[in-house]
C-alpha cells in the first residue's frame, strides 16, 4: 500500500470514530438540537379497549344451576387485558 493511500484512509477514520461519539444518555442530538431526542418521543394511545361478559354456569348449596357473568376487558384483538371487578362494571 503506497504512502498516499495510507494518508487518505486515517482522516476518513477519524470522521467515522467521531461520527459514532454519543451522548451520556445514549442519543446522538447535540444540546443545541431543538425539539425531543431521538427515541424519546411518546406515541398516542390509539389502542381500542372493550368490554366483554362471559356467562358460565354455577351450581347453588340448594342444588339450582344459575348463569353467572364475569366480564373481562380486552383489546382491539379480542385478547383478555385483565378481569374487571365486579364493582368495575357498569
């Protein structure tokens, strides 16, 4: 490899090692950047959340069977976030 050619690769490493610096937080915006870092920016909730009963039967001490309704909150895809309280339903 000739002399010239060595001399031009080191500038081009330097830009690259000075390219990847970042700061103490992980970002790579300057202070003097307007407007959030990257990746710290927060996205709307557009989730839609519903309401579902499920009936299942329950047996009484006096031997009646009775419909009883638990009623689960779930998202947009029909899976189940969580049970809701009975005080929880409306």
């Amino acid at each position: 490899m000739s002399t010239r050619a060595t001399l031009g690769v080191w500038p081009m490493v330097g830009l690259l090692l000075v390219g990847c610096a970042s700061g103490t937080d992980g970002t790579t915006a300057t202070p003097a950047t307007p407007g959030p870092a990257p990746g710290y920016a927060a996205a709307p909730d557009n989730s839609v959340q519903r309401v579902i009963c499920q009936w299942h039967a329950e047996q009484t001490p006096d031997g009646r069977s009775i419909q009883v309704a638990t009623y689960y909150l779930v998202d947009e895809q029909g899976r189940i976030i969580r049970r809701l309280k009975d005080s929880e339903v409306e």
